[in-house]
C-alpha cells in the first residue's frame, strides 16, 4: 500500500482528487519556474506595456504546460517509477490514477495550452508546439543520454523566453538578451537537477538508465552541478548588461543568486546527501521568487 511508503518532499498530504492531481504534477514545484516566466513578462514589459488579460493568458499558457508536461513525464516512466522506492508511491504506480486518467488529463492540459498561447500572440501560436513537443521529449532522454538534465533545463528556460514574446511579439533587442536569460534558467536548472537525481545514482545505473550521477558518481556529479551553477551566474550577470531596462537591483538579485546558490551547494556533499531536500527545493524557490521581487520591485519603481 502507498502508505507503507515515506512520501517524496513536496507531496501534499491527504486525499482527494484536487490533491491527487496537484501530486500527480509535483505542484509546489512551480515555484521553481513560475517567477522566471514573470520575470521575462517584466523585462518585456520596459518597451511594450503589459495587459491584464496578458497576464491572464500567460499564467494559463504556464499552468497548462507545466501540468502537461509533469504529466506526461509520470506516464512515460510510471514502470519505473513502480519499481523505485522513492517514488513507487506516486500516484499512478499507487493506483491513485490510472494511465487513461492521467493520459486524459494530460490530452486536456495540452488543448489549454495551445489555446491560451494562440489568445497572445501569432508568435507564440506558431511557437507552441514546439515548445510541448520538447517538454514531452525530455521524459524519454534518460533512456539514451546522461544529459536530460540539460534538456529538462531547456524546457524550464523556454517559460521566461515565451512570456517575453508574450509581451512584446518579437525577440529581444539586442537578440543576445533574451538568449543570456535563458541560458541563465538552463543552467541553473540542469545544476539543482543533477543534485536531486543523486538520490537515484544506483537505482539508473541498475536499470540502465541514463544520468550525470550515474555516469561519473557522487563527487564528478557535484563538480558539473556547481560548473553549471556558475555558469548560470555568468548568463544572469550578461543578460543584466544586455536587458536595457535592468538596472542595480537586477543586479543586487544576481548576488543574492550567488550567495544562495554557494549556500545549496554547500548542503550536498558526496558522503552526506541527507539535506537534498532543503537544497533543491527550499533554497531553489527561494531564488526564484527573490529574484522575481526584485525585478519587479525595479521595474514599479522605474
């Protein structure tokens, strides 16, 4: 029974099909990209002002996205999912949800989606099944590359750049920009996923799956973690420099970026991997909500 089993950070306790499906895509974790998709609405927002039903429209075109591709992902490896201890109490393996459930849910998500990307804009319209398109992707990326967690950091960078056109209808000027933010997010993403997949670095290596961990240990996983870590750091400082309207407080929010991602590292260590949890969750929305703060704070006092 699921209940024999410890549940994974960040479940919602209790039952109900709210909090089945809330479980089911991991929903405190749109913490992680939520603000950075705002904050890209923001950037945009210095050359082209921002509506009300924009905002709408880009929170629904967010929200839909995120649930489908979280849910497809729970599709996709549920098998695997069944025979890890860690997550054999998700909920399709628990039986809290059944693979045509999911998969329906998944389908509807998926027409919001598109729906919601067509209200902004043609650009986004055009856009949008690409973007689902790479989301769905990254589910089977652990099957043949080490390097899903670069991919995953691909998908999460693609919610700043979309709220951006969003917004303004175009690329950024200088196209550089928009390119140093999204870099920014990959990084930073692909560094606190590699962390989190430490937990599971016997688990891939005994079914064949692929991962940095799994590939070059504990101590090798770390060290590509915290070089991603600052090149995310290198890319928040270039897009603070190529954003015209970013002014000092962008850049007091890559310090604070700098101090909470040494502290994160600081928390995981090769031999001692018993604060994952604070690391990649607390510490990692924490940035991202700052860091949103900030910029806005920047831009209403601009």
């Amino acid at each position: 029974m699921t209940d024999q089993h410890t549940l994974e950070g960040q479940t919602l306790r209790g039952r109900g099909r709210v909090v089945d499906y809330s479980n089911f895509v991991k929903l405190p974790h749109t913490v992680f990209a939520l603000p950075f998709c705002l904050v890209g609405a923001i950037l945009a927002s210095y050359d082209t002002p921002v509506r009300g039903t924009d905002v709408v429209w880009i929170l629904l075109a967010f929200t839909s996205a995120r649930f489908s591709a979280m849910g497809f992902n729970r599709i996709v490896d549920r098998v695997f999912d069944a025979q890890n201890p860690r997550t054999r109490g998700r909920e399709i393996p628990s039986g809290k949800l059944t693979p045509t459930e999911a998969a329906a849910a998944v389908s509807i998500s998926s027409v919001v989606f598109l729906v919601s990307a067509g209200a902004l804009n043609r650009v986004c319209l055009l856009l949008a099944p690409f973007a689902l398109l790479w989301v769905f992707f990254y589910s089977y990326t652990k099957r043949f590359t080490s390097w899903s967690h670069l991919v995953l950091g691909v998908a999460l960078a693609i919610a700043p750049v979309g709220a951006y056109l969003a917004v303004a209808g175009r690329w950024s000027e200088p196209r550089t920009a928009l390119l140093a933010l999204a870099g920014a997010v990959l990084c930073w993403v692909a560094g606190f996923d590699i962390l989190y997949s430490l937990q599971d670095e016997e688990f891939d290596r005994e079914q064949r799956l692929h991962s940095v961990p799994a590939a070059l240990g504990a101590r090798g996983a770390i060290f590509v973690s915290r070089l991603l870590h600052f090149g995310s750091l290198l890319c928040f400082i270039a897009s603070a420099t190529l954003f015209g309207g970013a002014g000092p407080v962008f850049y007091v929010g890559v310090g604070v970026i700098a101090l909470m991602l040494t502290y994160e590292q600081s928390l995981v260590r090769a031999d001692d991997l018993s604060r994952i949890d604070a690391a990649f969750f607390t510490i990692n929305g924490a940035i991202s909500v700052l860091f949103f703060l900030m910029v806005l704070g920047e831009r209403l006092l601009s």
